[in-house]
C-alpha cells in the first residue's frame, strides 16, 4: 500500500482516475498489481514502456492523462495507443484538453475516444469512417483527418495518392461508415465514374494495394469494369484481378524466418484493352500458372507491438547457434510453419489477420541452415497460451529457458497450460 498525495491506493481505483494515472507515472502501482481487462493497463504500459521512437515525453503523455482524467469517464483510458497519438498531435488541438467534458450519451472506451477527438480536433464535420485513424494509429490517415476537421479538401490532404476530381472527393465523403478508410477512396472514385455500390462491395473484398498504386493503370481498369457490369455479373472480377497483380509484383520471397522480403512492381498498360482481349489474357494464364506463392493472394496484417527476439548461448564462439523469435505477419509463412512443425497453425490466418492473435517461430541458426523448433501463440492481452515443437510436441527445457527470456523481456505472461519446462 502507497501514499499518493495524502490518500492509500493499492490498486486501480475506478472512482480516482487521477490518483491512479499518478501512482501508474510514479512507478507506485505496479501492472501486474491491474488486471488485462482494466481501462488503466494500456496506458500503464504506455508509460512504464519503453519511448524510443515516441512523439512527446512521459510527463507530458502523463499530464495530458491527467488532463481529460473525469471520473465518470475512465474508460476513455482503454485507448492507450489511440490517446498517444493524439498526444502526439498536440500542436493541432483547437482547446486545451482540461476543458473536455464528453457530450456522448455512451460510455464505451470507442465513444469516449471520439468524443474527445471531436473536442481537439474537430471544427467541420469528417465522415464516420475516417475516425478508423484513430482505432489503426496510421500517422497517413490521422492526418487525412485532421486535413478534413480542419475543412480542407481530401484532394489537398498531404500525402494523398490517389486521383481525385472533385466530384470524386464529394462521393468519398459519402462512403458508408463501415467502409476502411483506403475502400472509401476507391468508393468515390467508382460512385463518380458512373458505377455503383455493388461494385464497390466486390472491390473492396479484393486485394487491390498494388494495382491502387498505379492510379493511371487503376482508373482505366474501373472504367472497364463500369462500362462492363458482366464482368461483375459473372464473377470475373476477381480472376481480373489475381492476373494483374500477378502481372504487376515482382519478388516478394519469404526468408527461412518467415519474413517477407521487398517486392517490386511493374507498369501494367491497359490502354486499348477491351474485356474480351483482357479475359483472354486471364484465361491463357491460368492454363498456365505454376501453383505456388501468388504475391496477389498473400495477406498480411499489422503486426503485434512486441519485439522480435536474438540469442546466442556463447557470444565468444561464432559457431554457436543462434536462437531468433521472429513474428510471422504474412498467410504463406504462417501455412509453411505449419507444414514444416506438422500442425494446425496454417489455419490460424483469419486470426492473426483479425488481430486476436499473433504466430511466432523459434529457430537455431547454425552452419548447417536454419531448424525450427517451436511455434507461439501469443494472444492480444500479451499473454502466451500456446507453445508447441514439431508434431504438437511440448517444448524441452532449453528452448523453454529461451522463451521464458523472451517473455521476461517483453513483460509478456505466460498461461499456466503452456507446459513450458
């Protein structure tokens, strides 16, 4: 039990968000003293972490915590991640954050934080979709939204990539609320070339990052699709598009860690290209395409905020192994680890992809290649729930011992039914 400014806190108390912002700050109250699903853990890590890399210092982070702490309204400390980066735009508050009283009838974590970027940021009306900056922490977007808050044009926002006329940046503040922010870009520009929204939805599902890169290629193919609704009619969209992305990503190997290496593209030019002659391109390739890693197919997501891992026993002797932990953030690294320890985890992609869990491999790198010896599951409260060898095999004790450094380090727990020796 610690004094804080003249009372006792032992633990998070609801009822004293300021108290206990103070005593997370100064290393009073400890996390493992909160538990996971407590609003004060993400930020509690947030400043007893490491801030390399980091917009702002600690204290100022703390006294902006401080600042919009109501107690009524703790939940708003769920948005750990979310509440750094609007610390870290600071400079584009409209008010001081002391002033923040929630006008939301809701007090969920989401509502809260919304309601508190509408206070800072918010002079003119921005889409509901665009607040997905704010849940994603992409630094592009969050200043897409402040561009708009600010009652600039999206065409204008600094950064933007894609082709917009005006009527085109009208309909993409029209897109639904649902939509992810890059979506909404394809949606206005669809909407305002004569297509429709189940055009969009059929897009949308697809991926399309490397064709949106091209935005000359990339208008001339919706403008096909436009004037072709058969295509979509018939389900040849998609197949249109796994042959461009095929035609367009050169590279893209996966390591013997599982990472995946740079791509490269190419310029695709569809001028004079008529459905007819395009669909018989896409049918001449796939009476001819190989099986295999399709950069086109592979997804990827966001990897989880913990660190990969390095070791080796004996630093003195360069032929001893070296041990790595290393997250695997890609569908073809993920379906081979599985293959290679000869288990379920290829179908845990939907997962990693959703963000509810993340995959990590521990390998020994000797002269004689790279093994891999366990799989790691490590779900989104940092907690380890699974670990397993080759066959579903239990971990030995010397691979143990690495995981359990890797842990230590990153201040992640460790389920009781790991079974780690």
């Amino acid at each position: 039990m610690v004094s804080i400014m003249g009372s006792q806190i032992k633990k998070a108390d609801l009822t004293r968000p300021r108290k206990t912002l103070e005593a997370l700050y100064r290393k009073q109250l400890k996390l493992s003293q909160l538990e996971n699903y407590s609003p004060y853990y993400e930020v509690g890590k947030l400043m007893r972490g490491e801030w390399k890399n980091r917009p702002g210092d600690k204290r100022g982070f703390y006294e902006f915590l401080s600042a919009i702490a109501r107690r009524h309204y703790y939940r708003v400390f769920c948005a750990g991640d979310a509440l750094l980066a609007i610390y870290g735009q600071a400079k584009h508050w409209l008010k001081s954050p002391k002033g923040w009283m929630p006008k939301t009838d809701s007090n969920t974590g989401d509502s809260l934080k919304q309601d508190l970027v509408d206070y800072l940021f918010v002079r003119y009306e921005v889409p509901q979709f665009m607040y997905k900056a704010w849940q994603d922490i992409d630094p592009l977007h969050i200043g897409w939204f402040i561009h708009l808050a600010q009652g600039q044009n999206i065409k204008t926002a600094p950064g933007m990539h894609a082709h917009l006329t005006k009527k085109m940046a009208h309909e993409f503040l029209q897109a639904p609320a649902d939509y992810v922010i890059e979506d909404a870009l394809m949606y206005g520009q669809v909407m305002a070339m004569g297509g429709n929204k189940t055009l969009t939805k059929k897009l949308s599902a697809l991926p399309l990052n490397h064709l949106f890169q091209d935005q000359e290629m990339w208008l001339k193919l919706l403008q096909l699709f436009i004037n072709n609704p058969e295509l979509e009619e018939y389900d040849q969209i998609d197949r249109i598009v796994s042959y461009l992305n095929n035609r367009r990503v050169i590279g893209g190997q996966i390591d013997a860690y599982g990472q995946l290496g740079p791509q490269t593209t190419r310029k695709i030019d569809l001028q004079g290209k008529t459905a007819k002659s395009l669909m018989r391109e896409v049918q001449d390739w796939e009476n001819s395409h190989q099986y295999g890693f399709n950069a086109g197919q592979l997804v990827t997501w966001t990897p989880a905020k913990v660190r990969n891992f390095l070791y080796r026993a004996n630093k003195a002797d360069q032929k001893s192994p070296i041990y790595r932990i290393m997250q695997l953030t890609n569908s073809f690294a993920i379906q081979r680890e599985g293959e290679a320890m000869r288990h379920c985890v290829g179908s845990y992609v939907n997962r990693c992809e959703s963000g509810d869990t993340s995959i990590w491999s521990l390998t020994a790198t000797t002269s004689s290649g790279v093994k891999s010896l366990l799989t790691i599951q490590v779900n989104k409260a940092d907690t380890i729930v699974q670990v397993r060898g080759k066959a579903n095999s239990m971990p030995g004790v010397d691979d143990s011992k690495i995981v359990r450094w890797w842990a230590k380090r990153e201040r992640l727990k460790i389920a009781d039914y790991c079974e780690l020796e």
